[in-house]
C-alpha cells in the first residue's frame, strides 16, 4: 500500500469515526530492553526524529494487545506490557470530501518488556512512513532521554513523558533479584 493509499484509507477511517461520535484509538509501546527504550529512529534533514512503536487499535482489540502486535510488525520483537502508564486526548483537523471536521483522537502507552534479542530490523510500517526516509530502530538510555524534549516522542506530553521516566527511572534502580539453587 502506498503512502497516499494508507493516508486516504485513514482519512475515511477518520470520516467515519467522526460521523459515529467516537474516538480514532492508538496504542503505543514504551519497549524497555536491555535497560534503553526502542524507538524507530529517521532523519528529517538534519534532525533526528524518534517514532515509539504503535499504532492505530483494530476493530474488536484492546490497547493492550494493539502495542503488543504492533510492537512485533514495527521492531520485531515480542514485548510484554505489564504497566499502562496513561492516555492522551487530542483533537485533529481534517477534511473529507470538501467537509472539515475534528477528529477526536486518544492514544494509550504502555510500558513493556522486551523479549528475546532486537535485530534491529523494522519489518514494516504498513503505509504511514515516507520510504524515502531511512528508519532503523535504535535504543535510548535514561541518561539519552533526559536530553529529548517530550514532543520529539510521537508528540508526548510531558505528563505522560515525566510519568514514563519516573518509571524507567524505578526499573533501573532496582536491585537485581537473588538467584537461589535448587536444593
């Protein structure tokens, strides 16, 4: 699917959400793995941008299983997400067929653990990414984050943002569990 079809196939999605009085739902995974978070990474001129994996919540799926599936088509990695660290609300102006409309919008994040190896490979963004762009997957440390301003992540909010960090920041600060042998 090209760019343009996935953008008209989620514009009428958009439309149709509209005219029923409900929400366009996202789900988004905030993959810890190996102590960093995976971001899908690209260059926009100049600047690097970050994309967290996740995407737009199928008919009949709950958030958390949309961060877990599109955790595995976007990075390639089986995550389990074991803390919903919150949801945003946003609105959007668009028009369909010569109508302007807003179309309400709320996206979920979910806090997961990486599971097995990253590869480092993207296996796919369906439509939405410009493959003109090169995209690679890349980890961020704590001490990475806290030079990222919010937004530069799927446009975050710093609530959700500061919420996330406080966090990573207790995951890394905990103490590794004891090994006891069988005895």
């Amino acid at each position: 699917m090209s760019i343009e079809e996935y953008s008209q196939a989620k514009l009428e999605e958009s439309y149709r959400l509209y005219k029923e009085g409900r929400f366009f739902k996202k789900s988004r995974a905030l993959i810890i793995n190996r102590n960093r978070l995976v971001v899908l990474s690209y260059r926009d001129g100049k600047k690097e941008k970050f994309v967290l994996p996740g995407g737009g919540i199928e008919e009949g799926e709950g958030s958390k299983k949309a961060a877990v599936r599109e955790s595995m088509e976007e990075v390639g990695m089986k995550v389990f997400p074991y803390k919903f660290i919150g949801k945003e609300y946003y609105s959007c102006n668009l028009e369909y067929n010569g109508e302007k409309f807003q179309s309400k919008r709320v996206t979920f994040y979910y806090l997961c653990k990486g599971i097995g190896k990253l590869e480092g490979i993207v296996m796919g963004l369906e439509g939405e990414f410009d493959k003109t762009k090169e995209l690679s997957v890349k980890t961020l440390s704590y001490e990475d984050l806290l030079t990222i301003k919010p937004h530069k992540l799927n446009s975050m909010r710093k609530k959700t943002f500061e919420k996330f960090m406080e966090e990573f920041r207790a995951l890394l600060d905990k103490k590794p569990k004891k090994k006891f042998k069988n005895a």
